[in-house]
C-alpha cells in the first residue's frame, strides 16, 4: 500500500491507496503554520493514524509547496514560508525512520492525473495549476519530471508570452517581477484586472457569476483572461508538445474557460493544427495527495 501526503499551507491531507488504486484511509489535519517542527509532528502523527487503520505500513510520498534543492537539500520557493531553508526531505524520513519521496504538489498533481486520472496511460501529460496561485507539473510515463534544479513545470513565474502594450510591464509579483503569467491568470489576478477595468474592487468567483449572468464588463474580462490563457499554454506546448493538458484548482471547475481554451490556444501553437486533449482533473481536490501516494509507483 501506497501513504501519500498532500502538505498544503492550510491542512495536511492523507491517504493510502492499494495497488489498484482504491482508497483505504484518509485524514486531514490543520497545518500548524509557522511552526516547523510542529509541521514535522503533524505529517508523522497524520501517517501513524492512517496506517493503523490501514492495518499496516506504506511508503510514504508527500507533495508540498517549492521544492527540495538539488543542490544543498533544503527546501526552496515554498510559499508555506517556514519550510524554505529547511531540511524537510532529511528530517521527515528521520521522523518516520524510512525513505520518503517529496515531490512538488503542481507535479504530484500530474502523476495522479497520469496514473490513473483524466490523462491515464499518456505518456507525456502537463498538468495546469489555475487558482490562488499559478503553477503547473509534469509527468512522463506517470512519473514526475522534476528536472535538474527541481524547478520543471514552474510555469506560473514566466512573463506573459507576447505582451500588449497594454500589459506591459505587468502588475507586480510577489517573486520580484512584474508581469508574470500567476499574476494574469490567478483567481486573485482575474479579479485585480476586472478591477482595472471598472474601478470596482471584486473577487474571481464574482467575475464570473457576473459572467453567466450577462455583465458585458465581465464578459470582456473573461475574453481577457481566456486570450492570456490561450498564449500562455501555447508557449508551453511549442515547448513540451503533451500528449494531454490537465487544469486543476479551482477556476478548472469553470468549463466556460475549459471548453474554449483549445481555440485560444490553437492560434499561437506552431503547427499545422492542435487537437491535444485539454480536460479537468477527474479526481480534482484530492489529485495532490493521491498523486504523492503514487510517487512510489511501480517500485513499492
């Protein structure tokens, strides 16, 4: 049996999954933010419950925020800030007295969705991140693509491809930048640029309500967005080439920007046609901490 670990910056989730996939545990707990060494206790507390109801141990994967550096083994580019600097890769395993994997959550995201998710069996599968944040992962053959410096798929803190002047420099990003595409195309960036538009200070769940519900200046604003969307997956796919494009996080349970995005994105791709599939995660909240599970996949 396979234990995986989603450690998101409000809750820890958990759940173990035998080998045909079935759930046989699952928890959540609060994340103790702020508090490394009780974030330490909470992951090792989370995976006794789970396997003594399980009836068992497991290997244990963990998805999380940032990544594992390659180069000193600390843990860089968490948005969960007191992880980074951290040795959590080292102190997990110490915990739990056993080898661990700890994988990005955008790429634990595509491993779940290759497995056994809206993209099982593809080879090469990118798997889209769209809603407090921006970020996206990679898998091939239902493994993560971490790639050398850890940082594969970190898609959300890339320019804006071909800018207007209108967009440019862009608005700030918390990284140092301006203009980066989670800035655009966040729920919270969706809402900063309605606001632009109209003056009026609104969420990204309330442009679209105001969507469906006929607001021209909604409507322009999420004419905006696709566009943005549509250059910004292509500049990836000029890259990658998938073999099938998953969206999850929130704005992915949105199919008025799901259906349309193929004809965003098909006039940017350098081919003679695009026809990728482009589908919502199957098994949308909980595909990071299923896809942590089956970080062991094939070897466990």
């Amino acid at each position: 049996m396979r234990l995986g670990i989603d450690l998101g910056g409000t809750k820890i989730a958990g759940i173990i999954l035998d080998g045909a996939g079935r759930t046989r545990a699952e928890a959540r707990v609060p994340t103790p933010r702020g508090d490394y060494p009780g974030t330490l206790r909470a992951v090792a507390d989370l995976v006794a419950r789970l396997e003594a109801e399980a009836g068992g141990p497991c290997s244990v994967g963990i998805g999380m925020p940032g990544a594992i550096s390659a180069r000193t083994g600390l843990v860089k580019n968490a948005n969960s800030i007191w992880l980074n600097g951290r040795p959590f890769l080292a102190d997990i395993a110490n915990v739990l007295g056993r080898p661990v994997r700890v994988e990005n959550d955008a790429n634990c995201l595509a491993v779940s969705e290759a497995v056994d998710g809206a993209a099982a069996g593809a080879e090469v599968v990118w798997a889209i991140i769209l809603g407090t944040g921006v970020g996206s992962g990679i898998a091939l053959r239902g493994r993560a693509l971490s790639g050398r410096d850890r940082i594969a798929g970190e898609w959300g803190h890339n320019p804006l491809p071909a800018p207007t002047d209108a967009e440019r420099p862009g608005p700030p990003c918390y990284c140092g930048r301006s203009g980066c595409i989670e800035t655009w195309l966040s729920g919270p960036g969706l809402a900063a640029d309605h606001a632009r538009r109209t003056g009026a200070g609104t969420t990204g769940e309330a442009v679209i309500a105001a969507f469906r519900a006929g607001d021209a200046a909604a409507r322009a604003s999420v004419a905006a967005y696709l566009d943005r969307l549509g250059r910004s997956v292509a500049h990836v796919v000029n890259i990658l080439d998938p073999d099938v494009i998953v969206i999850g996080g929130g704005l992915s349970r949105v199919p008025e920007l799901i259906d349309p995005l193929p004809q965003a994105v098909a006039p940017h791709v350098f081919s003679d046609a695009f026809d990728t599939p482009v589908r919502p995660s199957l098994h949308g909240d909980a595909s990071g901490v299923r896809g942590a599970a089956w970080l062991w996949n094939g070897d466990a």
